[in-house]
C-alpha cells in the first residue's frame, strides 16, 4: 500500500476543522507543535511536528549562521546603517535596538528554516496550507516551499475589513493559491482564487452543538426577562496605526458601560484571545465601578453570542459574523482604520449605542456575501486543497 | 469633526502620518545587506515584527 503523502501546515486552529479530513488523504507535519498535539490528541494518525526533523547538527548551524547575520548587521550599523533620513533621531538610536532584536528574531527564524529544511528533505511534502501570510512561521513555510518548486496555500484565518487594495501587510499575497471565504473576501483580496466557505464556522450550522438561548442564559446565571448584551473586545496591534490606539478602545468600553448601565443590561464581555491577561482585570473593575454586572470570558464564544440580544463589537470583528450566523444582531462600534462593509451590521461611534442597539435586527445579507457553503465549508476545502496537493 | 461625518469616510481616517513610510522601512531598512538563509530572504520572515517595532519608534517620536 503506497503511503499517503505528506501535507505540511502552518498549523492555524481555524484549520482545524479540516484536519481530520486531510488526515484521511495525507500524513500531516505541522509548524506549530501546540497543533500537532492538538491534532494527536484528535486521535488523527500519522501526524508529524515539522521541529522534529530538527537535529543537533543542524540546529547548531543554524544557530552559527544566524550570528553570522548578526554580524552583518552590527558591521552596516558600524557603517552608518540608516533606518529613515527623514528622521535623523531615529537612526542615532538604532544602535541600542536592532542588534538584540535582529538577534532574536532571525535565530528563531533560521532555526525554523532549518526544521522546514530536514523536513522536506526528508518526506518531500506536497504542498504548504497556511491561514495567514504575515508571520515569521507561515512565511518560512512558504517562501522556503517556493523556492523548492512545492505548491504554497492559503487559506485566510478571518476577514480584515480594512480598505480593499490596502497597503496593510494582512493584503500581502505570498502563497500561489488562494481560498476565501466568500465574496468579500475574494474581492478584498482582489485576486484569482477558490471560494470555499469558511471551515472554522461550519460548526455553528449544526444546531446540536450550540446551546440555546434560554440554555445559555440559564448557564450563564442571567435572570429571565434581562436585556442581554455581549461586547465583543478587541486589541491593538501596531502593524497599522490609526487614530490614538489604547485610548481609543478605552474610549469605547466606556460608551459600552454606559449603555449597559442606561438598559439595565446583563454585560458579557467576551474577550479577544489576542488580549494580555491583566485586561479581565481591568473589565472587571470597570463594570463594578460603573455598576453594571454581567461575565468576563475568553472562550466559549457561541454561549456569549446565543446569550445576547445583542451582540456589540469593538470595530469589525469576525465574531460579528458568528452572531450573524447565529441569528443575532451586531452592532459595531467603530474604530478607526477599519469598518465592515455597508451591507454589514449598522455602526456608530458611541454617542447613540442604546438607539443602535435597541434597533439592531439580525442580517442574513451580511453573512450571505462573507460566505459561501455555509455548513458544509470544510468539505470544500478539503477538496481545493486534494485539487492541487496531489 | 462630527462623528456623522467620519463615519462616511472613516477608512482612512485617523491614520497616522508615518504609516505608509514604516511599511516601506519594514522591508527596506535592509536593502543592502543580502540577508538570505537556505534561499529565504530574511526580510520577508522579520517583517511584521520589524513592523511593529518601527511604528512604535514613529509613535513615540511623534508623541515626544
């Protein structure tokens, strides 16, 4: 019996809903090992961690090689490296920054590389899944894949709502062949690529898996008849900069409490995994000095959204398509440098949030033009990704 | 300006003046150096953390 051939991923939980069908036509490597553990405890045969084709000799060189670029850089620093003319207080203090963090950075990056390197050489994949393009990781697997003539992939782990044709780094395209979830996202991208649906979502098409309303409210301690609200939270990232970062959303979350505080809402505040673990801290002294009572939580995202009335989100966010999913009305409260398109959920800065949320009605349009096949999304990738990893 | 107003135009809004710049930097700040490992441009794998760390020079440059 010949083996099955070997697919290697970034490792992405978005995906993870397509694992166990890969795992019927490939042996699966995974970048990520947190994924490939994950992936074994499915009781997925044949997985492989990418790092363990990884040996002493080659992690050595590795190592070597990156403090020879290390060198490099410290030598072009000596020789009056220049980071922007415009700016001269910048580049004086480059020498106090890029040494260690171009150290960090590249061996960790090289050593990577060096993993990649065994294992292709050894089990020779036949393709590259990733659901992202912007991180050290997903690159070294596919910029190494290009260079070795194996087919790259990618599969977006979410929609950004960012201005279509944008200059961010989330629209930079590295892999060959693109999926999407939808027509958003096709045309956000604006590229040839397979709509495909969105895998991660198929889950909340299957009634018997998300609680009910009145279950969630029950497992929630909510009191019947409640007005109930769940703030979707957000964090900021500096791969773009918009607007005043941190203080912004702190602007937000406090038009949040106070339309909370003038309904007499039941507050979830479901929070972004994104986001350092001192925040539930903050939320929480926040709803108790506002007097708002309510939840904090991370996980269990489908509770938080068949709980609310009302779902708010701290600019665009996917949970928003979740709750449309799930029937529930979204509103977002903006911020800058991102919005959903204007067929998605209504929006407001804050000032009027109670009148939003009390007018927001569920919207089938919007998750009709962000996905295709809905509930049967992991079939069709799966079989994009057979299409072209033969 | 009034919120009514931002939110017909709010993409671009608020966006800071350094951005498109710290973009090009992220890549470019190491033109000269040819820093390749096993045919992989560094560059592209440092990217998005050089992204970060830029932006942040920006914004405390500018807030200074």
């Amino acid at each position: 019996m010949t083996p099955k051939p070997i697919l290697a991923l970034a490792g992405g939980h978005t995906q993870k809903a397509m694992w166990p069908a890969l795992a019927e036509h490939y042996r699966l490597a995974f970048l990520d090992t947190a994924a490939a553990n994950l992936a074994g405890e499915m009781g997925l045969e044949g997985i492989m961690r990418i790092e363990g084709f990884l040996d002493g000799e080659r992690f050595n060189q590795a190592k070597n090689e990156a403090m020879w670029a290390s060198e490099k850089v410290m030598a072009a620093l000596k020789n009056g490296l220049v980071l922007d003319h415009a700016v001269p207080e910048l580049n004086s203090k480059m020498p106090k920054w890029l040494p260690l963090f171009f150290r960090d950075q590249a061996e960790a990056a090289m050593v990577r590389l060096a993993a990649v390197d065994a294992c292709f050489a050894k089990e020779k994949p036949v393709g590259v899944l990733v659901h992202e393009d912007v991180t050290s990781e997903s690159r070294a697997l596919v910029l190494y894949a290009k260079e070795h003539g194996v087919p790259t992939l990618h599969l977006p782990h979410a929609n950004h709502f960012l201005k279509a044709r944008t200059t961010d780094i989330h629209s930079q395209i590295t892999a060959e062949h693109m999926a999407f979830y939808g027509e958003y996202m096709a045309d956000w991208y604006g590229v040839p690529g397979t709509r495909v649906g969105a895998p991660q979502w198929d889950w909340l098409y299957h009634d018997i898996k998300i609680p009910t309303k009145e279950i969630a409210r029950r497992g929630m301690g909510i009191v019947d008849g409640t007005k109930t609200l769940t703030y979707a939270t957000t964090w900021f990232q500096m791969t773009s900069v918009f607007g005043k970062g941190a203080d912004d959303l702190e602007a937000a979350w406090l038009r949040m409490l106070e339309a909370a505080k003038t309904l007499k809402a039941f507050l979830i505040v479901k929070m972004h995994p994104g986001e350092q673990a001192n925040q539930e801290k903050h939320y929480e002294e926040g709803m108790k000095k506002a007097e708002v009572h309510g939840a904090i939580m991370r996980q269990n995202t489908e509770w938080a959204l068949r709980a609310a009335d009302c779902v708010i989100v701290q600019g665009p966010s996917n949970v928003g398509v979740e709750a449309a999913i799930l029937g529930t009305p979204v509103v977002e409260l903006y911020q800058y440098g991102a919005r959903y398109p204007e067929w998605g959920p209504s929006g407001t800065w804050g000032e009027d949030l109670v009148q939003k949320i009390e007018a927001a009605t569920p919207n089938p349009e919007f998750v009709r033009r962000i996905l295709d096949h809905p509930g049967e999304a992991t079939e069709h990738a799966v079989e994009w990704v057979r299409g072209i990893c033969k | 300006m009034a919120a009514t107003q931002e939110a017909q135009d709010p993409l671009e809004k608020g966006a800071a003046q350094w951005q498109e710049r710290a973009r090009g930097l992220a890549i470019s700040w190491a033109d000269q150096l040819d820093l390749v490992y096993l045919g992989v441009p560094l560059v592209r794998l440092l990217e998005y953390p050089m992204l970060d760390v830029i932006n942040r020079l920006y914004e405390k440059h500018h807030d200074a």
